[in-house]
C-alpha cells in the first residue's frame, strides 16, 4: 500500500518568530481583502461617478463627462439682473452717510448694507456672466431702457430721482430720518421682488439664487426692524 509524504507544517516558536508569524499573517489578510482597482484608477484616471436616484445604483460616467449648468428661466435672469439695480442704488444711498451724518446708528447700518450688498453685487454679476447673460437690465446710454429697447417700470421700492435729490441736499436729523424711511422703503421692495421671483413658474430652483433670495429676504426683514426703531427715535 502506497503512502503519500505528509509535509510538516512550520510551527513558529513563541520566543522569537511570533513576531514574523504575525507579520506574514498581516501580509496575508492585507492581500486577500485589499480592493480591486478600477479600470479608471489602474489607467490612473479620474472616475466620474453620477449618484442614482433614490433606490437605483450610481452610475459611472466616462473620464471626460463635463458638468453642466442647470436649466434657468427668463424669471431668473430678470431678479438677478434687477436686483443689481436695486442693489446699487441703495449701495449710492449708504456712499452719503460719511459726509451727511454723524448718526452712529445710521453709519453702523449704512457701512453693514453697503458691505453686504456690493458683496452681492459681484456675486450677482458671476451668476449672469457664468450664464451668458447681461449683468445689466439697461442699454449703455439708454437708461430707463431694456434689453430690447422697452421702457422698463422701476424696481419695487426703488427712490425716485426726487426722493434721491431731498437725499443728497440733507444733512444731520433731517437726513438720518430721509436715508432711514428710503432704506425701509428700499427694503421693502426687494421682499416684494424675492416673493415675485417665488411665485413665478419654474424659477428660483437655482441653488444659488434660491440661497441668495432667502437670504435677502431674512436678512432684510430684520434690518427693517432696526431701521424702524431708529426711525422712531428720532421723533
């Protein structure tokens, strides 16, 4: 009867091979559970990867797939466009302050909207430049006139060239209480341009301007608030 040669397995002794035992064994498990690269990663590639709606697996694109901007309506474009009006008029509005007040209530809340909406004028300005489109609602030398040569009505709340006049020929009270009813008046009507921009059909899905619309629209509604105290205070 024929016998097959049994092969002794290698015992590791405790004192000194422990520790090579150990090693291998790492060695080992490393080897077997490491993962397998993709086609992309081995070629050394980027991997593009699309995340599948709720229940579905993602899904992995191809190395030279570009991100595209999403869809935007007319009613987008025209906020946008508006309210870098709106926005530097009151920006004009706050550039008197320093030489028509020493109001410290008027010149903290002037200095807080002129930062914060000449901030969101040059991100507005991206938004449309990123798009394609104008970062103005006028025709250079055509003011009060749009894009197609139509009269364009004032943005809500927007001062009129008269209230803007009363405003720079102002000084001290009497100007702390002009620049404090114009701003509430100005506020004003951008609330009422975030509510249009929400009420139009397909528009305001942008992440970026549903941010900034909310914002607008928070922000804004508290410094009415403070603009009304000091407002009050002055009588």
């Amino acid at each position: 009867m024929s016998s097959f040669p049994v092969r002794k397995a290698k015992i590791c002794a405790p004192a000194r091979t422990t520790h090579a035992c150990a090693t291998g064994l790492i060695a080992v498990l490393l080897l077997t559970f490491a993962p397998i690269p993709s086609r992309s990663q081995a070629s050394g590639g980027p991997s593009v990867v699309q995340p599948g709606a709720p229940g579905e697996p993602t899904k992995t694109l191809p190395n030279d797939t570009h991100a595209t901007l999403p869809p935007i309506s007319r009613a987008d474009v025209d906020f946008m466009q508006g309210m870098i009006m709106h926005h530097s008029q009151a920006v004009e509005m706050t550039a008197l302050i320093q030489s028509h007040t020493e109001n410290k209530n008027v010149r903290a809340m002037g200095a807080k909207i002129s930062s914060s909406q000449a901030d969101e004028i040059r991100m507005m300005q991206r938004w449309l430049a990123a798009r394609g489109q104008a970062t103005s609602m006028e025709m250079p030398g055509m003011p009060g006139m749009d894009m197609g040569g139509k009269a364009m009505a004032p943005m809500p709340g927007m001062l009129t060239p008269d209230q803007m006049t009363a405003l720079k020929h102002a000084t001290g009270t009497e100007f702390d209480r002009l620049f404090l009813s114009g701003m509430i008046q100005h506020h004003g009507g951008a609330l009422v341009m975030v509510k249009d921009l929400f009420n139009s059909a397909g528009a305001g899905q942008d992440a970026e301007i549903f941010d900034f619309a909310t914002d607008v629209d928070n922000s804004q509604r508290a410094e009415i608030k403070i603009m009304q105290k000091y407002l009050e205070e002055l009588h």
